[in-house]
C-alpha cells in the first residue's frame, strides 16, 4: 500500500507517499503535492541538468502514482476493446499499446497504456485520473457479461529508466535478457538484482527506456540498485514535463481532454485501422460516431487543431497564453509550453483554427502583455530514439 503523508494539499486533503519517499529525501529532493501525491519535482542538480542528463545518459524517474491495473476475465480483451479506439484482440503476447479511452461525445477521458500478458490485460492509467478510470471500467466491464475483474496493484511501485543509456544499465543488471530482441513497446518479465519486476520498454520522454513495476517492499532496494550505475541519475517530475514536451508527448488535462476528440488532439495514429470506418471491426467504441465522421470529413469538419510551436525567441511560453495572428486576431491557445534545454529554443503544445495549423504559420503567443514571436512546427522537436530492432 501507499503510505500516508503528514503533507497536505491546497484542499487540505492529506497527500500520498510512494515507497520510495524516503529515499528521494535522502538524495534532496524538492518535494511537491501533484495529483493528492508528495512527489520529487527535482533534486539536487536542478532539472536543467536532469534534463540533460537524461537526454546524454539515463535518468530514474519515479512515476509510482500513475495507477497499475491487471484486467482479468476470460473475454477482456474484447470487453476492453468495446471502450477504446484501438485494436486490443489483435495484440500478440507481450505487446504494449497507446489507448485513449473515450467518451459518448468523442471526449478524451484518459490515455492508457496496455500491455497483453499471458492471463490479464496490465494497465497504466494517470494519476490524477486513477479513481474516475477505476470506476469507468469497474462500471463498464463488471455490465459487461464479460466475468471481467480489475484489479488495482496499489502494493506496487513504477519506476521509469529513461535515456540512451538505459539499455545498457538493463542488460548489465539482467544478463540473461536478449536486449536486442526486446523492441519498443513490447514487455518482458525480468529479475534486477534477485527482484520480480515486469518490465515494459517504453516511456514518456522521447527516449529508449524502460518501465518497471515491482512490489513496494522492493522497489528502494531496486532503485538504489539502478542509481549505484555510473550512467544513472535520480530526475524528478519537473525535467520529465520538459522532456515529454521537447518529445512532443500530450500530457492529460492539458494538451487533451473530454472537451477534445483525438482527431482534434491530432492523434489519429491511436485509432487503429481495424477500428475505422473500413476496418474489420469498425467503430464499436463511445463517441465512434463523431470520431469517425470527423476523420472522414478531414480538417473541415473541425473547429480546432493541436499543434506544435516552436519560439523565434529563446522567451518561454507557458500553458494559457493566448496565440494571436500578426493583425492581432486571437487564433488560439497555447495548453503546454517551456524552454527546451535540448533544443535551445522555446517549445509549447497548442490549439488553433485549422486555417491556421499548417506547419510553419507564423504566430504570435501574448506573454506578460507583449507578443512572442513563434511558427508551427510538427513535433517531436527532438528526433524520438525509441528502439525499433
């Protein structure tokens, strides 16, 4: 289980410790309240240097409050498939994919992570989504006479290894795996020094890493493990927003939501061809019908579009600036924006009139009162290093 904090948040609302608290601690941690958690947003070295650390070596992120799953029941997988747009049937053992779990008006109520394991579905919901998703599929897969169960692994931890160095570490510390045949998005059962942990390779920063969920009264041995490798060091919740978002990653409730579809979030690649409107197994999901009429009707059957947007200017632009045309008319909003220590300029996540989506455009973000000049450019704004075989 999770350990209560003595912390609280604004609400006064008692925050969650993961089990590995006292260790970030122990290393100087900042210590933040994030999604009813006390979570590391940095430590010592600042996330300048995390940033970069993880981007050159590898960096251990504690990501213990997302919500870990395991979906059990003899027909899951097309229980599951019936409330997302994603192919979960054809899954082979062991694969991982990107989900968004939609609503009956095409809204965004979470992305998901699912991984297809021999005898359940493991999957890794956000953190300040966790209870309302819990619910849903609890709500939906319980009525669905599917005999599904979920289970919630609150007595486990998730730790992320991320960097081009992360393969190295892992095929040091688990030399009977075939590193070279474990590809991105695909999951492997592995021991670190003598621990269970199952092990995707995946992640949320651009690059090759991996994801791993272990018992909680393992998980500070295994950490201190992995940050003992000369290539590790501990990067908090403030260098893994820079480096989604240098990645071009949508982060919930911020770049997507209920109140956007994913052809308005600009993730047409998470809807699978077999779930389209000519696929095998077309539609069969909520908001089908908006979602599917909006691919068919392209651009012109939207009223906004995300974006990438990169400064002219090394000025930072954050979430809630306004985006405006060079005669001053606002065209839009920016949901995510910071300065990319990778890339040296100033990079935002945001949603324009599609007559203003074309990469290159031109456009202005309001900050403190003045205009910063910026352009539409298609993300990733770092080349992704995710490892394909």
């Amino acid at each position: 289980m999770s350990i209560a904090s003595s912390a609280a948040d604004e609400t006064g609302t008692p925050l969650v410790r993961t089990a590995l608290h006292a260790l970030h601690v122990e290393l100087g941690a900042r210590m933040v309240p994030f999604a009813g958690y006390e979570m590391p947003v940095q430590y010592r070295q600042g996330v300048l240097q995390e940033h970069l650390h993880t981007r050159a070596a590898a960096g251990l992120f504690d990501v213990s409050h997302m919500g870990q799953l395991k979906l059990i029941g003899a027909d899951i997988e097309s229980a599951l498939e019936a409330l997302v747009p994603v192919d979960i049937v054809g899954m082979a053992l062991r694969q991982q994919r990107y989900a968004l779990l939609t609503d009956a008006n095409g809204g965004i109520l979470d992305d998901l992570m699912i991984t297809r394991t021999a005898d359940h579905l493991f999957v890794v919901v956000n953190a300040a989504c966790k209870v309302r998703d819990i619910a849903h599929l609890r709500g939906e897969l319980g009525g669905s006479g599917a005999q599904c169960d979920v289970v919630e692994l609150d007595d486990h931890a998730l730790l992320a290894l991320q960097g081009p160095a992360a393969a190295a570490v892992m095929e040091r510390l688990c030399p009977d795996v075939d590193l070279a045949a474990w590809t991105f998005m695909t999951a492997r059962s592995v021991e670190i020094g003598d621990v269970p942990c199952f092990a995707t390779r995946s992640g949320y920063t651009g690059e090759d890493g991996f994801e791993l969920s272990i018992a909680n009264r393992h998980a500070e041995a295994v950490a201190r493990l992995l940050l003992a490798q000369p290539e590790v060091a501990p990067v908090g919740l403030g260098a893994r927003d820079s480096l989604r978002l240098e990645a071009g990653l949508c982060l919930y409730g911020h770049d997507i939501d209920r109140d956007t579809t994913p052809i308005e979030g600009s993730l047409l690649w998470s809807i699978s061809k077999a779930r389209r409107a000519d696929g095998e197994r077309a539609g069969g999901f909520p908001g089908a019908e908006r979602i599917l009429g909006q691919i068919a009707a392209s651009k012109d059957g939207l009223t906004t579009k995300r974006v990438g947007l990169v400064g002219v200017e090394r000025t930072p632009v954050r979430e809630g600036s306004v985006l405006v045309d060079a005669a001053g008319g606002v065209v839009g909003r920016v949901t995510s924006g910071t300065f990319g220590p990778t890339v040296k300029k100033a990079v935002a996540l945001g949603y324009v009139a599609p007559s203003r989506a074309a990469v290159g455009t031109p456009l202005f973000a309001m900050v403190r009162g003045r205009t910063v000049p910026m352009h539409v450019a298609a993300p990733p704004f770092v080349p992704s290093r995710y490892y394909r075989g």
